[in-house]
C-alpha cells in the first residue's frame, strides 16, 4: 500500500500520467489562445456564424483545460501553468493566421488531430493502471471532438 498514491494508483505510474496529462495541458492552452484569436480577428461574410462556433469552441476548451489540470492534481501531482512550458511543449502552434476563417478552420482541425492522438495515448496508459478516472475522462473528450472533427470538416466540404 506504500507504492499507491491517495486514489490507489501506483505513485509511479500516476507520475507517468501527470507528465503525459501536462503535456495534454500544454496543447489545450495554446489551442484554446488560438481559438480566442479566431474569434476575436475573424474577418468575411461568415464572421457572425464562425464568430459564435469560435466562442463555443473556447468556453469548451476553457472548462477542459481546468478538468485536465484538476485531474493533475487529483492524481497528487502539479499542473504546469506557465506559457514558456506550454510553448516548448505543445504540438499544436501558435496561430499567425487567426482572421481567415478557412484557414483557422484547417488549424483547428490539426489541433484535434493532435489532441486526439495524444488523448488516446493517455486513455490507452490509464486503461493500463487502472485509473477509470482518467479513462473516462479521454473517453468523454475523445467522443465529442471526434463529432467536431466531422462537423467542422464538413463546414470546410471535406
């Protein structure tokens, strides 16, 4: 019983699991400041319909970011909170095209390729320690942005 943390985890493999969820924040951080560009800069004649989805899409992100951060800490360890960290660390980048709204549309579809990829890699460790907390967590995630993959795609007539 030494080996496990408050939740039962093993100390060790939850550590595992902080890093790969930090690395998870990192991500949710950049796309969620990207996000918030989009709909602060979009320009054209769709600017009221993406300006909205825009919105949506951050205040999704917004309470993601704090459930992953959460989950962090649940797990008895620290969110990272820095952007410097979340700038090296992220694989989704910064956006310089944030008033096009085909464009901002591709990037978000990039982001949740790679938010996607990442949350399977943490469902897929979770499952192996046995943390459901986790796992439904990515589950849950997984579930509603592949639904947005496809909408967004078909925005684009992909």
């Amino acid at each position: 019983m030494r080996n496990l943390n408050s939740i039962g985890l093993d100390i060790n493999k939850s550590k595992e699991l902080a890093v790969l969820l930090n690395d998870l924040l990192a991500n949710y951080s950049i796309f969620y400041q990207n996000t918030r560009g989009y709909h602060w800069n979009i320009r054209g004649n769709k600017f009221f319909e993406l300006h909205l989805k825009f919105e949506e899409l951050y205040n999704d992100l917004f309470v993601k970011i704090d459930d992953v951060a959460e989950r962090i800490l649940t797990l008895g360890h620290v969110p990272q909170h820095k952007y410097t960290l979340y700038l090296d660390g992220s694989g989704i980048p910064e956006s310089n095209e944030v008033s096009d709204g085909t464009k901002a549309i591709s990037e978000i579809l990039e982001a949740f390729k790679i938010l996607i990829t990442k949350q399977r890699q943490i469902l897929d460790f979770a499952a192996d320690i046995n943390d459901e907390g986790t796992n439904a967590q990515m589950s849950d995630y997984i579930r509603e942005q592949e639904k947005l993959v496809w909408m967004y795609s078909a925005y684009l007539n992909e």
